[in-house]
C-alpha cells in the first residue's frame, strides 16, 4: 500500500501520453497519405505500417524484461526521446526533393524501435505509482489516451493538411515526445527505482506461460480466433485509407476516421458503465458477425456517408468481442500466471497483425493489376472478402465445447472492459 496517493503523478504521465498519442496519430495519418500520393500503392502503405508495427511485436517481450530489471521512469525517458530521432530523419529528408520510400520506413522502424521500451515501462510504472483501488480509473484514462491517436488525430491531421503539408504534422508530432519525456523525468525524481530482485529466468518465464496457454484446448482456440481477429482488424486499418483517398480528399479521410473510431468510444463507454455478465460465447460471436458484415458492407458503396455508418458500426462491436475474450481467457488462467501467459498470448495474437500488413497492401494492388480497376475499389474487395471470413469464424465458436466450458468460470467473475485479449 502506498502511504500516499500518487495519482496527481500518474497523471502527469499520462497527460504527457495524451498529448505524445495525438502526435503520433498525426504522423501516421500524415505518412499514409503522403506515400499513397507518392506512389498511388496500398502495398506501400502497408509496408510503412508493417515496419512501425514489427519492432513493437518482436522486442514487445524483451523490453517488459528490461522494464521489470531496470529504472522505468529513464527507459521511458529514452524510449520516448530516442524514438522523435526517425521522425525527425524523416522531416529533414522532406525538406529537400521529398523523403522516398526506403527512407520513410527507416525513419518509422527506428522510431518504433526505441518506443517499444516505453510501453512495457509505462504500464508497469503504474503499478508503482498506483493503490490498487485506483487501478480501475487509470486504466480507463490509458485506453483514452490509446484512442486519441483514432478519435482526435485524424480530423485534426486532414484539416491542417488542408492548409499545410505533411511537413507540419512531424513537427508537430515531434514537439509531441518532450511533455512525456520531462513528465517521467519530475516523476522519477520523486518515486525511487525499486531494487533489483530475484526472477525466473526468461526462458523459464515464457516455458511457464506456454504451459499455461496450450494445457487449455479452449484457450488455444480463443488465442487463435484472437489472431484471426487482428489478421482480420489490420486489414482493414490498412485498405480503409487507399480505398477513401480513391474517391476523397484527406480532410475527408480523416472526418470519416474519426466518425468510424467514435464506435469504439461509444461501446467502450457502454462497456465500463453495464459491462457483460453472462453469455460470452454468444455475445462474442454475434460481435463478430455484426463486425463481418459491417466490413461487408464498408466495401460496397464509393460514398463516405454509408462507409462511415459501417465503420461506426465495426469499431463498436469490436470492445464487446474483445471484453468477451478478455474474460474467457482470463478467468480460466491462474493467478500467479497471468503476466507470463498474457505476455505470450499479447504476442501470438498480435501475429495477425504483422500478416495483414504484410499482404493485404499486396493483395489489393495485385487484384488492382490483374483486374484492370482503381486501387480503391481493389482494396474494397480484399475488405469485403476479409469480413465474410471474419463472419464465417464467429459462427465456427459455436462448434468446440472446450470453448463453451470456458463459460463456467465467468458466472461469478467480475467484468472488465480493458485489458483486451487481441492487446488492442
């Protein structure tokens, strides 16, 4: 138990985040439409997503190693420092003729790879800084600053390319990283480092997490399904930007991003006020047919009205199937395992991830040569057949009764709308 409470700190961390998400969003939003108006690729695209994407999976487990054996506050102070240095290649590369390609991935994979020591770090931090009664409350404000780079950067990044260049997005984006490196600085002056203490090795830590998540067939499939999930989400996070920039400005995109992310807020908030009670497997079937069809119906019409509708709808489903996950898996692992087994199922599922961005782009400018048609239009039929699989899979859950005996241990547990199995 703390002595006193240190939230007022926690929250200038996390305001520094905030403010560090909306940068972020902006130059990812900024990024995608520069290099679509480059090369007119949603391969492109993707292959910049992908390198932002791959240091945070691959180094996501070493750096909560680092996290738990080091001082947290001065691995977020490098993380977050370290990684403005690509942001700021990428901004002196465009001051000449314009950045190429090559030279926008590597500003993003350098970027990406000294942020992946801030997450881990920062989630533990609040351990250290917080009593467990206010664990709750922060972790609510963590998932709002995680979608400030979806509900405010779009709209804001399209209207000040309206009346600027992308080259004001990363500078913006890179002022963005100092609030959160000063922030960790005042709060580790006055929160001392914990002394080092005796751990599991790495091998044995990820050996005991492994048999924690393959001992259970249900859990398996549910970390597959989670996989498919993020294959399923990332492909359409990667074809949604090509296939509205074919008929529409950018200050449009990123109207209509903002509109389609408000349905995770929507639901998120339903989520944290009603929560679910019973009926998980149902419940996370039925979301993921809505989020099916809605991607069905994202592709079908070139007019931004009906695809902000569909998006809207996709993203408000996805907290209901990712609440679902949470508390099956959740509940069906022991306690004293939970941060190794949830380590390793951050990973696996996140492996979706990395395939959609390593195929969908290519995907869509393959069918977009093939069949002699608009990249957009292309993209939107790679959407749509994407959501009738993710339509098929959410009626295949019915099938295991492993998945279904799952149920029995969630009766009686409480609800949590955070912390979701597909680490989103």
């Amino acid at each position: 138990m703390h002595s006193q409470s240190n939230f007022p700190k926690f929250m200038l961390l996390w305001a520094g985040e905030f403010i560090s998400a909306i940068g972020g969003g902006l130059t990812s939003f900024g990024l995608g439409v520069y290099v679509f108006g480059q090369t007119g690729s949603a391969g492109s695209m993707a292959l910049v997503t992908l390198l932002a994407f791959l240091p945070t999976l691959l180094l996501g487990v070493p750096a909560g190693v680092l996290a738990d054996r080091y001082d947290r506050r001065l691995l977020m102070m490098l993380g977050d420092g370290c990684s403005a240095l690509g942001i700021l290649y990428i901004l002196l590369c465009m001051t000449g003729d314009g950045a190429a390609l090559w030279q926008i991935c590597l500003g993003v994979f350098v970027s990406s790879t000294f942020s992946s020591l801030l997450e881990p770090s920062y989630r533990a931090t609040m351990t250290d800084l917080l009593t467990k009664e206010e664990y709750s409350k922060a972790s609510g404000l963590v998932s709002l600053a995680g979608s400030a780079r979806y509900l405010i950067s779009p709209a804001l990044a399209g209207a000040l390319l309206a009346v600027s260049d992308i080259k004001l997005l990363l500078a913006i984006d890179i002022c963005t990283f100092f609030p959160t490196v000063l922030a960790a600085a005042v709060v580790r002056r006055s929160i001392p480092g914990k002394p080092a203490e005796h751990r599991d090795s790495f091998l044995d830590s990820l050996r005991q997490g492994w048999q924690a998540v393959t001992g259970n067939r249900g859990i398996l499939i549910l970390i597959m399904v989670s996989a498919a999930l993020t294959c399923f989400m990332g492909t359409f996070q990667i074809l949604a930007q090509p296939l509205i920039l074919d008929f529409a400005d950018s200050a449009t995109l990123g109207i209509g991003e903002t509109v389609c992310a408000c349905g995770m807020l929507v639901s998120s908030l339903f989520l944290g006020i009603r929560g679910i009670r019973q009926g998980y497997v149902r419940k996370l079937s039925l979301s993921l047919l809505l989020a099916g069809i809605c991607m069905v119906g994202f592709g079908v019409w070139e007019n931004i009205y009906p695809i902000c509708l569909f998006g809207f709808l996709f993203f408000a489903a996805l907290p209901f199937a990712n609440n679902c996950l949470d508390c099956l898996v959740r509940t069906n692992i022991a306690d004293e395992l939970q941060g190794r087994a949830w380590g390793l199922i951050g990973f696996l599922s996140q492996i979706g991830y990395a395939v959609a961005y390593g195929t969908a782009g290519a995907a869509a400018d393959g069918i977009a040569a093939g069949f002699h048609m608009n990249v957009g239009r292309s993209a939107a039929r790679v959407v749509m057949v994407v959501g009738a699989l993710l339509g098929v899979t959410s009626l295949a859950l019915y099938l295991p009764g492993s998945v279904r005996r799952l149920e029995n241990q969630c009766d009686s547990a409480p609800t949590e709308s955070s912390a979701a199995a597909t680490g989103r």
